[in-house]
C-alpha cells in the first residue's frame, strides 16, 4: 500500500467513534489543569466557576432563550456559550440542537437518560444496562465490544473514549445493520458521554471533557464505505449537538513509517480538531491483546490513564 493512501485510510477510520463500555469512576487526586484546550478553547481541567463568571451573560441569554417546557442544566447551557461567545450564534445552536432532541434524535435522549439512572441507580455503574438500552444493541452490540471499544476515566475525572478499530470487523457489521442504525447507536454513545460529563462537571466544579484515544495498532486496511459513512454522519454533527464536549484527539501507536509524516496527517482532519491531536506511544496500551482489562482489571486501566495524562502537552 502507498504511503500516502495510507494517511487517507487512517484519516478515514479516525472519525470520533463513541462508545461507553466501562466508564467507570474517578479518583479522588488532585485535579490539574494541562495545556491542551478542549474543543472551544478552555484547558483541560478548567474550573467550572471561572467558565460561568466569564460567560454568565450568554448563559442568562441563553436560560431566556428556552422554548416552554425544556429545562437544561447549567452545565449544558454553559458549554454551548463557551463555543459560541456571541449570543446569538449560542442561541441559534442551542435551538437547533434542541430541536434534534426533541424531533430526530428525541429516542436517543431518552433512552440514554433513562439507561445511566438505571446504570447509577446502586451508586456505581452497571454497563450492561447502558450497552442493553442502545438503538439496536441486539445487532450491534455483536461487533461493538470491550475488545476494540471502551471509555473509562482519568483519576481528574475526564473520559477516555478508546477505540482500537483493527478490531471491528466493519464489513460483516455493515451487512446486517443498515448506515442509520449504526450512526444511531453512535450518537447514542455520544449522549451517554455528554450526561456524565455534565454530572461530574457539576459535582466536582471541574469541567469534564472527553479525550479521544484512537490506538492504531493492526490498521492494514481501509473501513468499509457504510461504516465510514455511519462514523462521518455522527462526527458531523458532534460539535453541534454537544459544543465544548471533546477534548485532545489522541492518535496512538502509529507505525514507525509513518511517524515520519505526522505533518501530512493533520490536514486531512477537520479544523477544529487540528488543534487539538496528539501523535503519541502508548506503551501499555500496545502491550494489550485487546481492549478488556481497561474495564476487568483496576492496576491496567490506572496505569493505562496515567500514561493517557502523562501524553498530554
């Protein structure tokens, strides 16, 4: 294979897949800022009452601005203020977003709400409820598994979405689920990720972001048309629906060849996600077989997550 083909199949196969197998707790440690910003420009382990004194304007604005009979969290309205810093784009977005929630996406919202408070219910998480009540889970949950997909946390409280795609097998998923039911079950994903950011952002006066680990390892070949597609569908609407959610994009292990050409691989991502890629080795995790112990085993995912935190510029 080319090398520059390859650069477009990677570029092609590192849309923001989510998924939420094993989320998990946090640590009680000491929360630090880092120097990498999050999508809209704060850092990562920003305060939550900076964010509001700055911002409280538009987010008053924005609380006037609710159709009748919609209530959203502080939290929520704050990050799309932090993205959208005049008023009347943050309005706009925010309706349009709302407007999803209460039309297209309306089943999505629900069924994430509905499946963390049964997660949470005990005082821990019980993933299975959450991979149970995705869109189509009794298809998809065949192929999208804790082997190749897991988000867990970082000890400040951030999620760690990571997703080893060499071990999904696209083509015979895309066979018996049609682009739709896959993009679903993402945006699903996506959800699930923005109630528990948004919960630990208002618990721990941290604002809590999602860091992308896309680990490389056993990348030979491009992505089925269908699944790049479901991928590009729910990327696209990503910054949308949830502003100021993503963190750093991570792209991890990458083939020694092609270290060489981390410049020719940053243009072909999208803008606003430039900024915030991170070309790195993740030792333990090309250590691992498949993506299980994250979630199985305690010492693994602690030491997985320090050296996430420890890759961060």
């Amino acid at each position: 294979m080319k090398t520059n083909g390859f650069l477009l199949l990677l570029a092609t196969s590192l849309h923001s897949t989510d998924a939420f197998m094993g989320i998990g707790s946090k640590s009680n440690r000491a929360a630090k800022a880092t120097q990498l910003k999050a999508a809209s420009g704060y850092k990562i382990g920003t305060k939550v009452e900076g964010l509001q004194i700055n911002n409280r304007y538009t987010v008053e604005s924005l609380q006037k601005a609710l159709p009748d009979g919609v209530d959203m969290s502080e939290i929520a309205l704050l990050r799309f203020a932090i993205a959208f810093p005049d008023e009347k784009d943050a309005e706009t977005a925010l309706l349009n977003a709302i407007k999803w929630r209460q039309t297209t996406g309306k089943h999505i919202v629900d069924s994430a709400r509905d499946a963390v408070t049964k997660a949470t219910a005990s005082g821990g998480w019980d993933n299975e409820v959450v991979r149970d009540a995705a869109p189509h889970a009794n298809i998809i949950n065949h192929f999208i598994t804790p082997k190749a997909v897991i988000t867990t946390s970082t000890e400040d409280g951030d999620l760690v979405y990571v997703i080893r795609a060499s071990q999904i097998d696209d083509k015979e998923m895309m066979d018996v689920c049609s682009v739709e039911q896959v993009c679903d079950f993402f945006m699903y994903a996506k959800e699930v990720h923005n109630i528990v950011a948004n919960q630990r952002s208002e618990a721990t006066g941290r604002m809590c972001s999602v860091i992308f680990a896309n680990d490389i390892s056993g990348v030979r070949k491009a992505p089925d048309k269908r699944f790049s597609q479901a991928l590009t569908s729910s990327s696209d609407q990503y910054e949308d629906l949830y502003p100021s959610l993503a963190g750093p994009t991570m792209i991890l292990n990458l083939p020694l060849i092609l270290q060489a050409f981390v410049g020719l691989l940053k243009p072909l991502f999208p803008k606003s996600v430039q900024e915030r890629l991170v070309f790195k080795r993740a030792k333990i995790l090309a250590s691992l077989k498949e993506l299980t112990p994250l979630a199985t085993d305690a010492t693994v995912k602690t030491n997985f997550v320090r050296e996430v935190t420890s890759l961060l510029p």
